[in-house]
C-alpha cells in the first residue's frame, strides 16, 4: 500500500508514463530492502563488534554503547545506498529479462535505452538523497558519535593542541628563471596553550629581506574587538639588513597585526569523516596561508571526494541495468556475486586514484572522480552492447 502512494506521488510530480511506473515501481521494494541489509551488515561489522569488545573489555555502558550504535547508522545508511542500489537494478532487469519481460517489451518497439530510463531517474533522486545525508547527517553523527565514545571511556582529548603549536607561513616569490617557489616569511612558535592563551611565544619575522624582527612574549591572545594579537611581557628584538641587532624594545602590553590562523590550528580538528563540505573549506582556507602542500592537497582531494562519491549512484545504477539487459538470465546468487566484483573493482579504483591524488600525480578534482569517469564508460559500453544485440 505504502509503494503504491509512493508511486502515485512520483508520477504526478514526474509526469511519467505506466512503463515508467512499472519499472520503479519494481525497483522500490528490492532498493529499500537491500538499504536496510547492507547497512544491518555495515554496522555490525563496523561498529557491533568494537563496541562489544569495549564493554566486556573496558566496562562501556550499555546505554552509551547504544548510543554510539545509532549514531554510527548513517554513516553505513550512506555507503549503503549506492550498493544496493546496484543489486536491485542487476536483479531486477535480470528478473525481467528472465520472464521474457524485457522481450515483449523490445517487440513493441521500446528500445533498451528507452527501458533504462526509469533506473536513471531513480538513480538521480538517490545520488541528491545521498548528498544531502553525507553533508547533513553524517558528519555531525559520527563527530557526536566519537565525543559520545571518548567521554565515557575517560579518553576525552582536549579541544585545542595544548603543547608546541608550531605555524609556518610562506610567501611566493620568484627566482632568477622566473619560476615561484615558496620561502618562509613567518614563523609562529608557541610553547603551550590553555584554550585561550598561548604561553612562551616566540615570532620570527622575514616578511622584509631577511630576519626583519623577532618577538619574544610570556604570553599572548587574540583580540576578537581588534582582530590582533594582543601580547604579553615580552621583547622585540629589531634587527638590520647585515644581520645585527639594531634595537631591542621591551613591553609590558604590545598588539601586533598577525594572522589569527595559530589559534585555528590550535583548536581540535574535526576528521574527515566529521565534516562536511563547508566545514572542510573553512578548514582550507585556515591552512592555505600556513603552505604546508602535502596537507593541502590531502584536503583538496577529500572535498573533491566528498562531491564525487553520491554519483557513484548513477554509475551503480548504470552498470547494473546494463549488466541485467544482457540476454542471458542471471539468478540472485550470480547477480550478488557481480555487485561484489563490481563494487570491490570500483573502492579499489577509487582509493588508488585517491592516493596518487595525494602525492601529486593526479589533481584533486581527477583523482576524485576518475572511477565515476570510468564507471559511466564502462556501464555505457555494456549498455550499447546489450542493446544492438537486440537490434
């Protein structure tokens, strides 16, 4: 009853047509049947068994096990999705193509192409779905998930780097064949840090030629009404071009105009699987100015990830309808072990290209969507195939 509203909904906002309807109206039941599993089995083997060891291990209590439990279900909620949305196209058409379905189908004058429309559509509205829950949902359950797991365990790590907060920050300039590398301008080193103060500060300035000035503090904030540093008992120690000392000033209270990006750093990082987009962006831009490359592109190929990986959807989607068009009738026992090729042949894919993006192979944005790029040939070329044989 509950697929029949669905499906009346869908056409009336789709406009489709009664094959169309037909043939999501196929895949819906399979689709929502293989979420629930696939993320039944992720949790188990990700999470249940973990969490089983801790409480017999370490004591966790049950409710917070629990706890921890639900809020690790969207995240294989997620990564389920697209699989199951694989097995249901492979074993549905295949079901179709088995009772000579498809053949009628193709007799009255509907092409193959024609009858893997509906898969598309659906496959669109699931790769939207997919996005919004791995940038709603996801990243804030897992971020509750291991604060949840960290409390009750007494491993609760502070919010901020409390010792050796070490910023570098660089300036582009050109040599003499006119090419840009990168040099030290800057050099922040503070010795701890309490949440809101850094203690034992020392700044060594190069933004003029040569050591320019370095600044020595007990301590130092960040004054949000001036949008400086606001340090503490120090000195600063002006140096000449030659490299000798030209003054020595100390003070007792000095605002200096440094970037805020020390403080950034210093606060605890959410994990990639804990932020979303926008959060990962923000993330970007605190760590442009200090020009560490390597964590750079790490960060660049992870946002690019985060884009690419809901449109795995479509290229499942396209796959299995291909693979399921073929003449040949494939059971449910074949049609599984195919989506487990499949979905293995493509993470594979994906985390090489992801990690020759990392070491500067492969830009960001190439390394990420590779495997869709590679997907989507496949799975037409299957598609071509399945169809001029019925042609």
């Amino acid at each position: 009853m509950a697929i029949a509203h669905v499906n009346l909904f869908i056409s009336r906002f789709f406009r489709l047509s009664l094959l169309d309807r037909y043939l999501i109206g196929e895949l819906l039941p399979p689709f929502l049947f293989g979420v629930g599993l696939f993320s039944s089995l992720g949790v188990a083997v990700g999470t249940v068994f973990d969490l089983v060891r801790q409480v017999t291990e370490y004591g966790l209590l049950l409710d917070v096990a629990i706890k921890v439990l639900l809020l690790k279900v969207p995240e294989f909620a997620a990564y389920a999705l697209p699989v199951s949305l694989l097995l249901t196209t492979l074993m549905t058409y295949s079901r179709l193509s088995g009772d000579s379905e498809l053949i009628a189908l193709r007799s009255v004058g509907i092409s193959t192409y024609r009858l893997v429309v509906p898969t598309l559509i659906m496959s669109v509205a699931v790769t939207g779905l997919t996005f919004l829950f791995n940038e709603l949902v996801v990243p804030a359950a897992n971020y509750q998930a291991a604060l949840t797991l960290e409390r009750a365990l007494n491993q609760e790590q502070p919010k901020f780097q409390e010792n050796n907060i070490f910023y570098p920050e660089y300036t582009q300039i050109q040599d003499e064949n006119g090419r840009s590398r990168p040099i030290l301008s800057r050099l922040f080193y503070a010795e701890q840090f309490d949440g809101k103060n850094m203690k034992r500060l020392t700044v060594l300035d190069r933004t003029q030629d040569g050591v320019s000035q370095i600044v020595t503090s007990e301590s130092a904030s960040w004054n949000f009404r001036e949008n400086k540093w606001d340090f503490v008992d120090g000195v600063i120690y002006l140096i000449s071009s030659d490299g000798s000392f030209r003054n020595i000033l100390r003070f007792d209270r000095q605002m200096l105009q440094l970037p805020r990006t020390p403080l950034d750093l210093a606060q605890r990082a959410r994990g990639n699987q804990e932020m979303n987009i926008a959060q990962a962006r923000e993330r970007l831009e605190i760590l442009k100015v200090s020009g560490d490359e390597a964590e750079l592109r790490k960060l660049k190929v992870r946002i690019q990830q985060k884009y690419a990986f809901p449109f795995v959807c479509i290229v499942f989607a396209l796959l299995g309808a291909a693979l399921g068009n073929q003449p040949q009738q494939t059971s449910r026992a074949t049609s599984f072990g195919i989506s487990v090729v499949v979905v293995f042949s493509y993470y594979l894919l994906f985390f090489v290209t992801g990690a020759m993006g990392l070491v500067g192979i492969f830009s960001p944005f190439f390394a990420a969507w590779l495997a869709n790029m590679f997907g989507i040939v496949v799975g037409g070329l299957l598609l071509f195939r399945s169809a001029n044989q019925f042609s």
